[in-house]
C-alpha cells in the first residue's frame, strides 16, 4: 500500500483506504476501501480538496522513496547488533514480512 498526493493518482488504481471528507473526517467515508479509482472520481475528490489517498500496492515512484531492497538493507542495518538474539532475529522477520507486505 502507498500513500500518494491525489495529483499522482490515475484511473485503475485500487483505494487501500477509504477517503473521509476533509472538513468532516468524522462523516460517512466518501470512498471505501476497494474502489477503483477513475479519472472522473479523481476529479471529484480534487474538487472536495482530498490532497492525498492511500492505494494499493507501490504504483507510484516518488522522487527520494527508498526502494525495498534499500528499505530491507536499513532493516538489517538497523538489527545488526543484536542479530544474534533469537527474539530480536523473530521481530526483524515480523518488520520485514509488513515491509513486503507494504509494497503489493
């Protein structure tokens, strides 16, 4: 999944969240999860102010995103000093399965 400015966003993108209204988050959603995006609906959404929704999968390349390869090796990086821990080995797998599971 991957939250990107609505400007980025085009037609058969899947919503990974639903959409709140912007002057009243606590309404009724304005799209549930699962709606395929289209150029009209996108419009919409412009038109209400909605500058940022969350889809699917990693559609998008942002200019200064890291990759997963590069997001993994920070993982490791990270856990490095303790990769002898049996516990801590079990909660840098967890990290790294929501890590892939981030980018489908």
């Amino acid at each position: 999944m991957q939250k990107i400015p609505l400007a980025l966003a085009f037609d058969g993108m899947i919503l990974a969240q639903e959409i709140k209204n912007p002057d009243n988050p606590e309404g009724p959603p304005l799209c549930g999860k699962g709606v395929v995006l289209s150029s009209s609906l996108i419009e919409r959404l412009h038109r209400i102010g909605v500058q940022s929704i969350t889809v699917e999968g990693h559609p998008v390349k942002i200019e200064g995103e890291k990759t997963l390869d590069e997001e993994l090796s920070s993982l490791d990086y990270r856990f490095r000093k303790v990769k002898d821990d049996p516990n801590m080995r079990i909660l840098r797998e967890i990290y790294r399965i929501q890590i892939i599971k981030a980018r489908q």
